[in-house]
C-alpha cells in the first residue's frame, strides 16, 4: 500500500506519482497500453475462482467443470451453445454491467485535455464503456462487444449489446438456447464474439487502420515537439504485443529532437522498461488502484 512520505520508499513512490501527474497535465498525447492487470485493479480476475467468480460465473462454471472464467471459455471452444452461455455473462457483467472504477474513472479525466490512443489485449470493452472514444481503442485479441462470422466468409462486425442480453438470460445448465445463438446473414453460419488471440497475427481492415492511427500520431507529435505521455497500465511480461506496439511507437517519439516523452508503467511486481528509454521511464510497483487514487488527490 501507498502510505504518506515519511519514508523513503514511500516518499519515492509518491514523487514518481506527482512527476507522472505533472507529465499527464501538460501531455499532448497519451498513449495507453493495458492488460490484466489493470482488470484485476479493477476488480476483475480471469484467472482465479473469487466470490466475484463464484457469484457471476457459477452456474456455467459448474456445468462444465471450470475453475475460472478464462479457463470456462478455453473448455467451451468447439460447442456453440455452452460458449454464447460464457460470452454473454460475461458480457452481461464485465461490460454492459461496468462501472468506471478507481482507475479508469480518474484516467478518463487525466486524458481529457490530450489526444489519445489505447492499445489493449482485454476482450471487456471497458475503456469503451467509461467514455473513451471506440475509434482511438486498438483491442489486440477482439471484443465481446461485436461479433463475427464463425466460418470466417467476411470481416462484416456487428454488435452484441441487444444479442448478448437475450442468450444470457436463455441460459440454462450452461448451454443458451441455441435458437437464439445469430446468424451470419452472408453464409448462414453461427455469429461468434470476435475475440481472436492471433489477431495481430492476421490483422483485418479495421485493426489495420488503428494500427495507422496510432503509428501516425506517434509521427506527428514527434515533429511538433509535443508533450508525450505513455501509461503501461498492468501490462505483463507475456503481453508481448501491447508492449512491442507501445515501444514501437514511443521510439519514434523518444528519436526526435528536443523530445518531451514520459513513459510510465504501472505494474504490481514486473516493472520493465522498454529497451533504449529508459532516460524517459518511471516505474510504479504496487497497487495501481491506489496509486490512481493518489494521483487523484494531487491538486
């Protein structure tokens, strides 16, 4: 826990807090990159069967033997019916049921004078839910918020906000109904969440065009000597893309003469530094919720 300066570990967490505030305050453009870890600031575990778990997912959960909400979609692939019955709940409670929390909630204020981009591998359309514009979020690995074609004829995107309710409701002994499961209207074949693990791998046209977006304003900010900000926001060793795409583009920033670039991860115990800036890094280790707290309460 953050705890007030009077140590000196303590005082040097809350100096690296007041520097990224300052930084964010005067920021131009703010990057942002986020994974896990800032759901699990936020509450929300894949990983590990909490009372949160255990209270939302129990039912589907118990029907197919999963220990997790990560590990009950991973056991439902294949099985049309008992994988709608995972991807609607969680739908149902990880997106439409979202409230901005301790850090989203702040951060959609820290940005709020800036440009922005985020690039992120959580499937939970949170940043879409607390306010931050959809055209500026690259999700890495898909979203529960639209859904695709299972047999892949098109790259057509539709939304689930309306469908999602509807088989989550139907749901019974982890199975939805599976004439409410919808319809590609090009092949006739099942609509599935679209969230890809490999999509990076084999990005299509909207990925594509993100992708330019974010590239192109790393490159003109960088020959306007603006103000940049890079928030690394629970980002794990194993999210390989998120910090590759982030680095890649605070390096074009980082390379430019007179460069104003602050770069700050926030991480509960692996803090690492992109290769190369670390004259503009700041690591914060602990509690992230917190340090958003305190960052928060700076005046």
């Amino acid at each position: 826990m953050l705890k007030s300066p009077c140590g000196g570990a303590a005082f040097d967490q809350v100096s690296k807090l007041q520097r990224v505030r300052a930084a964010l305050e005067a920021a131009d453009l703010v990057l942002i990159g986020a994974s896990n870890g800032l759901d699990m600031a936020e509450g929300l575990n894949l990983f590990v069967p909490d009372a949160h778990f255990r209270d939302a997912y129990g039912d589907v959960a118990s029907a197919c033997g999963a220990g997790s909400i990560l590990e009950g979609m991973y056991r439902s692939r294949g099985e049309i019916a008992r994988l709608w019955a995972w991807y609607a709940r969680f739908a149902c409670r990880e997106w439409l049921g979202y409230e901005p929390g301790p850090v989203l909630r702040p951060l959609r204020d820290f940005v709020s004078g800036a440009d922005y981009f985020i690039v992120t591998c959580n499937i939970d359309a949170r940043f879409e839910r607390a306010g931050f514009d959809q055209s500026r979020v690259l999700e890495t690995e898909g979203s529960v918020a639209r859904m695709t074609c299972s047999a892949g004829c098109c790259d057509d995107a539709y939304p689930t906000r309306d469908v999602v309710r509807s088989l989550d409701a139907s749901a019974r002994d982890g199975l939805v109904d599976p004439e409410l499961v919808p319809r590609c209207p090009h092949c006739g074949a099942a609509l599935v969440c679209a969230v890809d693990e490999a999509l990076m791998a084999h990005p299509d046209a909207a990925t594509m065009g993100k992708l330019e977006t974010l590239y192109r304003l790393a490159a003109e900010h960088a020959r306007n000597g603006s103000n940049v900000v890079v928030l690394e926001l629970g980002v794990g060793l194993r999210n390989g893309v998120v910090k590759a795409l982030l680095a890649k583009a605070a390096s074009a920033i980082s390379r430019a003469p007179g460069a104003n670039l602050t770069y700050a991860v926030f991480n509960y115990n692996q803090v690492v530094f992109p290769s190369s800036m670390e004259r503009f890094c700041v690591g914060v280790e602990g509690d992230m919720a917190e340090a958003f707290r305190t960052m928060e309460a700076f005046s």
